[in-house]
C-alpha cells in the first residue's frame, strides 16, 4: 500500500495557516499550540488563532512542553513560557546568547542550554549551572528524579542538579545531537552528525550501541507507550529499533514503515497505542499502525510544505502537525 492508496483521514482535518516556520507544536490540555519561526506562538481554538508574541525581538528555535506550558527559547537569549489561557511570561534569559535546547520534567523542572553552560530550574524555582565540554545541543530529563542528560561533542553528560555529585560523561567520539532517555530508565540514545545513533546501556554494563545507515541525519526521535521501540527519522521510511530486550537492538534489525519516496522528518508515537504518526520532506502526513503495517493518509503530499513538529493530546484522540512554510493541521481520531 502507498499513500495515494492508503485509506484516507484527509477529510477530517482542520487546515491552519500560520504564516511562519513551525518549530514544535505541543498539546496545551485540549489546545494545540505552535511555536513559531517569527517568534510567536499560536494557539488553536476550532479555526480561530490566537498570536502571543512570545519573543518579540527574535526567533523561536527550540521549544518543549509539559502539556500545561509551551516553553520557548529564541535567539534573543529568552526562555519564555506561554499557557493556554495566552498568558505569556519570560521564565528567565541568556543575555546575548541563544538557546540552543529546552527539556521539561514531568515535575515541572526545566532545563535550557546556551553555549556550553547548560541551566537546570527546579519546580521551585531554584536554579543551578553546568558548562559542559562544548556546546550543548541536546537536553532531556531522566523518565524518574532529578537527572538530566546533555548531548555534545565528545558523547553525553549525565547531571544530578541537586547534588554535589560529580556528572557522568558517557564517551563516544563525535558530534552527539539531540538525546532521549528510554521510559524505563535503562538506555539513554543520541542522534549524531554522522548519520547514525549511538546508545548506552546504563543498566548492567554501560555497553554501547552503535545503530548506523541512514542516509541524512536523524532528527526526530520518538518513544512507543511501552517503551518497546524507538521510532527516528532520517531515511525514506520510519526506522523502528526494538528495545525490550536487555542488551536494546544489538544484534536485531530495525522495523521500516511508511515507505515512501521522499526523507522521513517527524515521527510521533501515539500514546497508548502502537500507531506511530509519519511526516515526509514532502509534506505527506501518514498514520502507520506497527502491528500489520496498515496505513492511513493524514495529508497528501504538498510542495515546499515539508513537515517539521507533530504532536498528540494526552488522550492520543487528537493529532497536529505543522510544516516548513507555516500550514498546519489538526485532526480528531473518529470515534
């Protein structure tokens, strides 16, 4: 099946125009929101749009949530946060820097780098610094405590921000660049420059693997509920890594799904089902179920509209995505 004959969702999207790059569209409770390129962000109600100019001096270039905050960093130092109501407010700021990530704890900790300095902010507000080896290009939080995870050149750093504990540099030669730490804890992976993705096993034996081939850079990584599989990006079709073996993918091929002639960009797990959402360079939008490989058309392909943020709700009922040339959709599952 291709997906000019897969089954098609097409018709019960909401299409949005919005005028900028989309950098990272987040679930706000049951609003959808885009950070944007020019510096703003849009919030969905229905059709009608709401613009909050969250960095008014710049861009935004990187941008997280924790599904009550849309947390934004720009090119004009700011970290700014913006909640479904519109409210706006800036979290904190670089001066004359630029953020280069953002992560968010599921207890409301955030983290932001700029430069080598990487800053953690705790729920309550409390701040604390780290300068890494070289510029931090990656930031996520541990699934459980106060752990943070710092991608850069040279491997990935592990950080208790509370504790005087020296950090834990995981080594691997390289340029490492975005990093995601497994569900369950064990595994922390890092996309790189060279086209590959490079993995520890924190638990037993700190091995490392070592998933290489594809033919541009993985971009987009995205974990499966169970924490079973992760789904990235970078090749004509999603490529699915099994994790539910204690050694990780060692040893075992990769699933392929949705493929299509043209570069994977996004990929979103659903979140309770193994249905994971496929975006292309082309602007094509697929819904890939991994237990039959079934297919479902969320968006036709679309010139210059190469998809680059995709999101689910909670509830895994509610779909949005966002492409290179501002356009943007929304979809709600049928019942």
């Amino acid at each position: 099946m291709t997906a000019s004959t897969a089954p098609s969702l097409t018709q019960q999207v909401v299409g949005l125009s919005l005028e900028a790059h989309v950098t990272t569209v987040a679930w706000l409770g049951d609003t959808p929101g885009f950070a944007l390129g020019d510096g703003s962000v849009a919030l969905a109600r229905g059709e009608e749009i709401q613009r909050i100019a969250a960095h008014p001096d710049g861009a935004v270039l990187v941008a997280g949530s924790d599904g009550k905050r849309l947390i934004t960093g720009g090119d004009d130092g700011r970290v700014a946060v913006t909640r479904a109501d519109g409210s706006t407010e800036t979290l904190t700021e670089a001066k004359g820097a630029w953020i280069d990530a953002i992560a968010i704890a599921a207890n409301g900790a955030v983290a932001f780098a700029a430069g080598r300095r990487v800053t953690a902010r705790d729920e309550k507000g409390r701040e604390k610094s780290l300068e890494v080896a070289s510029t931090a290009r990656g930031l996520c939080f541990a699934p459980k405590g106060y752990r943070l995870a710092i991608a850069h050149y040279g491997g990935s750093t592990l950080w208790y921000p509370n504790l005087e504990t020296k950090p834990d540099l995981l080594e691997w030669k390289g340029s490492h660049l975005d990093i995601t730490w497994s569900p369950d804890g064990r595994f922390v992976v890092t996309s790189m420059q060279e086209n590959a993705l490079h993995g520890w096993r924190l638990q037993p034996d700190r091995g490392h693997m070592r998933m290489s081939g594809y033919p541009s850079k993985t971009r987009s990584l995205s974990w499966s509920g169970d924490g079973k599989w992760l789904a990235t990006s970078g090749a004509e079709a999603a490529i699915i890594w099994p994790f539910e073996s204690k050694e990780g993918p060692m040893g075992k091929q990769p699933r392929e799904c949705g493929v299509r002639p043209a570069k994977v960009t996004q990929v979103a797990f659903h979140p309770n089902t193994l249905i994971l959402a496929v975006g292309y360079e082309d602007g094509c939008v697929l819904l890939v179920r991994l237990t039959d490989a079934a297919e479902l058309l969320v968006r036709q392909a679309v010139p210059g509209s190469g998809i680059t943020a995709m999101a689910w709700d909670k509830s895994g009922k509610h779909f949005a995505f966002g492409a290179q040339d501002g356009r943007a959709g929304i979809l709600a599952l049928p019942s």
